[in-house]
C-alpha cells in the first residue's frame, strides 16, 4: 500500500512538473514573439499607410489626369512612379526661423530662366547624428496667395545615383497650435520637368544641399520611350 502511494505521489509530481515546463514554455515563446514583432511607430506624425494612399492616387492621376505633367505617349506606357519604402527615420521634427523680412531671390530654372521667390525662413533638423538645415522658400504672385505653407528645394547625397539628379521638393505645412514642424521627406516628390521637359522648374539653390542621403519619397522617373 505504501509503495502504491509513493508511486501515485512520484506520478502526480512529474504531471505538474511537466504542465509548469509547459507553461514556461508557452511565456518564453510569447515573450519571443514580442520582442520579433514589428513595433508601432512611436512618432504620431509618421504615416506609412496614408503615405502609400497617396501614392497609388498619385499613379491615378499621373496615367489618367487631364492635368497630368505626363505626355499622351507617356501616359500609354506609364507603370507607376518609384519610391523608397516610408522610413520613420525621415519624418523629422524641424524648428523654424521665420527671417523678419523675407528676401526676394531669383531662383535659376530648368529652362535657364530665373524665377523671383521669397526666402521666408530656415528649417533646423537632425537626419540621426546630423544637423542640418534647409531654406524654405515663398511663392511670389498668384502662386503665393494660394500657397498655405513653405515651398523646400533641396538635393543631397542620393541625387544621380536614386534620385532624380537636379534634386526634389517637399512642401512643408504651418503647424497648427504648438504642434511643430514636420518635414517628411517619404512625401518629397521630382519636379515635373523630369517627366516632362516642356516644364520649368527650379533648381535647388546651393544653400540647400545636403551632404546626407536622404533615403526617402521619390526616386528618378525614366521615361517609358527613352
């Protein structure tokens, strides 16, 4: 009888033995997969799945827009435009020196003409380790009593390599309330004249250069026909 119980105890101990090895088990492989899933952005104005909305719309209107910048013979052909994938790293926070009173410069243009603007500001950012800091540019005219925010040329290191060589442009909204700025660079987008020459654009002023690569929005357009 004694040896019935003792064995009915060693029984019962590895049971329970077995079930908290198990439960181990099943917290390590949770904790696991925790710690292998993607996290959500921690940056509230990162916002991939709108940045590829908007993407696609923009592939919409490129082949089927009457305003399109694409020629009839390009839009046949045309397959979507290229970008980088969205990247949280390039959705910077930017402090903005207005200048209290704006210069009127003459931007060169892609068809060698000048186009006066007004110099309005300096944004002041990071790209990880770097600091950097770029023009931000008003429209003069009509262009500027429709333009509700900041017009920002720039080139940097990707530029005759992935992107579109004379540079590209990001428009840059004024915050409302204390929120700040916000230059997202997954929104920075070719000047028309790469997909049509017929265009004139303005080139990047030397003031806005950058020496990093900013691996973000959109890549160079090549033409279907070329």
């Amino acid at each position: 009888m004694t040896a019935f119980f003792l064995d009915s105890f060693f029984r019962r101990s590895a049971d329970i033995l077995v079930c908290a090895v198990c439960v181990c088990s099943i917290f390590v492989v949770a904790a696991c997969e925790r710690q292998n899933k993607p996290q959500s952005s921690i940056n509230p104005y990162f916002k991939p799945d709108t940045i590829l909305l908007e993407r696609k719309e923009k592939d919409t209107y490129w082949r089927e827009g009457e305003a399109s910048p694409l020629k009839a013979e390009d839009k046949a052909l045309f397959q979507g435009l290229t970008y980088f994938a969205p990247n949280e790293r390039y959705c910077v926070e930017a402090r903005f020196e207005a200048l209290l009173q704006q210069d009127t410069v003459r931007l060169q243009t892609s068809d060698n003409e000048l186009r006066t603007m007004l110099r309005a500001g300096y944004f002041y950012f990071r790209i990880g380790e770097d600091s950097c800091r770029l023009t931000a540019f008003r429209y003069t005219g009509v262009e500027g009593k429709m333009q509700h925010g900041y017009f920002v040329p720039f080139k940097d290191a990707t530029n005759g390599t992935d992107t579109y060589r004379p540079g590209r442009y990001i428009d840059v909204a004024v915050p409302l309330g204390n929120t700040p700025y916000i230059l997202d660079f997954n929104r920075a987008f070719n000047p028309y004249c790469n997909y049509n020459e017929d265009y004139s654009c303005p080139l990047v002023p030397q003031e806005n250069i950058l020496a990093v690569r900013i691996e973000a929005g959109e890549k160079v357009f090549f033409h279907p026909r070329k």
